[in-house]
C-alpha cells in the first residue's frame, strides 16, 4: 500500500504541475519567465516527504531522486513557457530534463 500512495501522490503532483505548465504556456506572450517558477501544492509534497520519514524510507537517496523530481517538474515549465513564447530553448536543457524525468521510478526502486 505504500508504494502505492508514493506512486498516486507523485503522479497526482505531476498532473497539477502539467495544469501549471499549461496554463503558463497559455499566457506565455502575456508573462515573465518567472511565471514558470510556480510548482505543485508544497503541501502535498510536504505530506509526502512526512509519511516517508514516518516510515523510515527518507533516505538521503530517495530525498535526492525526491529534489530531481522537483528540478524535473521546474524545468518543465520553463522549457513549456519558453516554447509557447517562441523563445528558444537549449539542447542542454532538454537533455538535463530527460535525464531526470523518470525519478518517480528511481524513488520506487529505492524504496524497495
């Protein structure tokens, strides 16, 4: 059951961060770069950190794959309004959010 509540919490963070992202997107050529900067509800990712703890499962590793997923979801958002405002985007950054986009199975993993 907990791998399960990790798993929803994390995908039901990436949905509200892809609801930002569109939405920044959306209003790109109305916006500052700095609008990408919002993420999802601290909140949950707070809750989610907290249960892990609980659990004993916190480790350093799984707090680093936890802070990737949080730079993932940032990145998003600037590539996405960097792309709706027709502003160019790095290969170095594209490339820098492939590498951390599966961190939700790197947290399973290590949690196993």
């Amino acid at each position: 059951p907990l791998l399960v509540f990790v798993e929803a919490s994390i995908y039901q963070l990436d949905e509200e961060n892809e609801q930002i992202a569109r939405i920044v997107a959306s209003t790109a050529p109305a916006c500052s770069g700095g609008s990408a900067s919002s993420s999802p509800q601290p909140c949950k990712r707070s809750v989610l950190r907290r249960v892990l703890e609980s659990h004993g499962l916190l480790s350093e590793k799984v707090a680093n794959e936890l802070q990737a997923g949080e730079s993932y979801w940032q990145l998003e958002r600037t590539l996405c309004a960097a792309m709706a405002a027709g502003q160019p985007i790095s290969k170095a950054d594209v490339l820098r959010a492939s590498s951390l986009k599966s961190f939700d199975y790197r947290v399973l993993h290590d949690l196993l």
